[in-house]
C-alpha cells in the first residue's frame, strides 16, 4: 500500500464563471453510443434487468450543468429523439435498413410490452448462439459486472507485435495524442516502435476488431512519461502517447474533452469507466465493457478504504463502489473515467491501480486530472 502522506488542503476552485471547460469540438457521442447503462432496458431507461445482482447498487448517470448535478438517468443521452436506439436494438433485431422504417417512440411506448417479450426470445436466442463453442471462438464476457458498449473516446495500447495484444487503455485527446498511463510503460519502456494503438472498435482481439468498420490503427510517435512518477505510491500516474499520424475523427472516433483545474465536481459525482480488462473470472473480456461508478474524492475515500489506500493529497480519486462487485480491473489501467459535464462528455481521472478487483471497500484509484502536478504536466505536453 502507498505510505501515510500528510493531508493538505488545495483548493483547486474558481468561480464557475472564471471556469470553462474545453472550448475545442469534443465530447460529444453517435446513436450508436446511446444505451441505456447499469442493466436497463425501455423507455427512459426504466426497466431493471431482473436477474442483475447488482441492481441494487448500480448508480444512475449524474449530468452536471453549472457546477450543479441537473440530472440522474440511466439513459446516455437523455433526449426522446433517441429513445428507440436506446430502448431496444432495433436495427439488429428486425433488421430495419433506415432510420425511417424503424417504429415510432408512440409505437414503442403503447406496444412496449409485446415489443419486449419478442426481444426476450431473440435475446435467448442470440445468448444460446454466443455461449456455443463456434461463438466463443470470437469471445463474449463483461467486465466485472460492466456491460458491452460503444465509447468512442476509448482506446487500446497494443504490443507492435503481429498477435497486437493489448495491455492498456486510453483516451483520444485529439487526432494525434493519446492520454494514458504511465504504468503501463514503467516495466515496459519507452521505445515506440514496440507499440501500437487501435481505436474505433469493439473487439478486444486485434484479429476480430481489424473487421470492424470504424477500426483505426496507428504506430507511435513518442511516449512522455510523467518524469515524477512514483511506482512505489502511483504518485503522478499519467502519460501521453503521440501518434505517428492523424487519427480520423469520425461516429466510432472521437475526442474527449479535459476537466480544468479550475473545476470541483459536485458531490454524488458518477463516472463512466471500462475498458478491455479483465472479467470476475480473471480472463480478458473480449468486448469494451463499462459501467457507471462513484466518485470519491481521496479523504473520502480512505475513511472506508483505509487511511494507507491512497494519497490523501488530492493526487487521486477513488471510483467505483464500497459494496465491491462493479469495478474496473487488469488490462484497463489507462483507460479514461468521464462524466457528462454542460453536454459534454469529459475526462476526469485515468485508471491507476486497486487491490484485486470488485473487492468490498476497495474501489478503483484513479489518477486525478485536476491535480496540480497532473494538470502542469498535461499543459506543457498536450
């Protein structure tokens, strides 16, 4: 465990007025990236799944607006416009070529009922194919309890070698920059040819992500490492990867935007985190698995975790749950935590360390974006 630091107090806070986020084009998701999340299903989002053993603990997005926290939902992008591509896939369940031909949100709320228990069929249906040995050749497993998505801030680092296996996540900052962590490159070095990054896909396995049609890839340029990295406590966990060449920005490629230092999250704060890490069966998920999490902030924190959990100079943040199950694990260090803020979807902290995974009153600790060292270093390498 890190050593006992002295507690400071930093304030980090402006006015909001003073306090603006990233003025750049970023934040923002395709249709194909709004889902209901934390197992729901229907419109609004409102149905559990009932054999989620998690639903009981499963949080609700928070959206900030002003500093404030205006809404909860489960819905990734809470606008009625979406509702059908959020309530049920129709695109692959009855094989709807246009946007026009799929039913109408009036259709949708009058006939839910019988809509679903069709769904219910072709669910058990398609889970009866994937759990077949043919299926799982390509693999389909979450992540402690996450669920499958799209995000297209997501990014895989891979070796350069011809099996591309990857190691750690990212995220897309913009068309040439990936923001990472420096963990991942402590014991393996620096060289960049020794490396890859893929982006755009769903597929954890470079083979089967290759074939999808937003799959990007790219050789790196430069690797910056945090030159105050701490291995012993994970003080200053953080790098930036530089591509070789531009990345295309398209619906499966897209910037996230970065939180000011300047900016205090309101309390009851929840993050979306994930990534391509390992499962409650310590295998690697095939798929990109997320979910939603709590933020707290490392005082808070260490009263369950433990005084010794982590940094108590505001360095870190702990996200995940005190009650265990849902958490990010091995092989999604790197990966970005975000948070809906004025309409935009922003990073917030990367994915450090944890002590195993899904364990009760050990969430997962995450570099914190805000912080001074993190924040300088990202100014003058960004």
């Amino acid at each position: 465990m890190p050593p006992t630091t002295k507690t400071t107090t930093i304030s980090y806070r402006q006015s909001l007025s003073s306090c603006h986020l990233d003025s750049k084009s970023c934040g923002q998701i395709s249709l194909i990236s709004c889902v209901c999340v934390g197992k729901r299903t229907g419109p609004g989002c409102n149905f559990k799944d009932p054999k989620d053993q998690f639903s009981h603990q499963r949080a609700a997005l928070t959206f900030i607006v002003n500093g404030r926290i205006a809404r909860t939902t489960f819905e990734m992008c809470p606008d009625p416009y979406h509702r059908k591509r959020r309530s049920i896939d129709y695109d692959n369940f009855y094989g709807y070529d246009s946007e026009e031909e799929q039913p109408s949100d009036d259709y949708m709320d009058q006939h839910y009922d019988e809509l679903e228990k069709e769904y219910d069929a072709y669910t058990a249906e398609e889970n009866a194919r994937r759990n077949s040995s043919e299926y799982m050749v390509a693999g389909y497993r979450r992540v402690h309890h996450g669920e499958e998505g799209f995000l297209p801030f997501f990014v895989s680092i891979r070796y350069s070698k011809s099996s591309r296996i990857h190691f750690c996540g990212g995220a897309m900052y913009d068309e040439n920059t990936v923001i990472t962590a420096a963990l991942c490159f402590a014991d393996r070095g620096t060289i960049a040819s020794k490396f890859r990054v893929t982006m755009g896909h769903k597929q954890r396995k470079w083979r089967y992500a290759r074939r999808e049609d937003g799959f990007q890839e790219f050789r790196i340029k430069e690797i910056i490492m945090h030159k105050r990295f701490q291995r012993i406590d994970f003080l200053n966990d953080i790098a930036i990867v530089k591509l070789s060449k531009s990345a295309k920005f398209t619906e499966f490629v897209r910037p996230i935007c970065l939180l000011p230092d300047c900016y205090e999250l309101p309390p009851g704060t929840t993050a979306i985190v994930g990534g391509w890490g390992e499962n409650e069966g310590h295998e690697a998920t095939q798929v990109l698995n997320f979910a939603t999490a709590h933020v707290y902030e490392s005082r808070e924190c260490t009263r369950f975790a433990g005084a010794d959990y982590l940094r108590r100079d505001g360095s870190q943040l702990c996200i995940g749950y005190k009650e265990g199950g849902i958490d990010t694990c091995h092989g999604d260090s790197g990966g970005p935590a975000i948070v809906n803020i004025d309409g935009k979807w922003t990073l917030i902290g990367v994915v450090s360390y944890g002590v195993s995974c899904g364990q009760l009153n050990k969430p997962g600790v995450f570099t914190n974006i805000i912080h001074r060292s993190v924040s300088g270093f990202l100014k003058a390498n960004l």
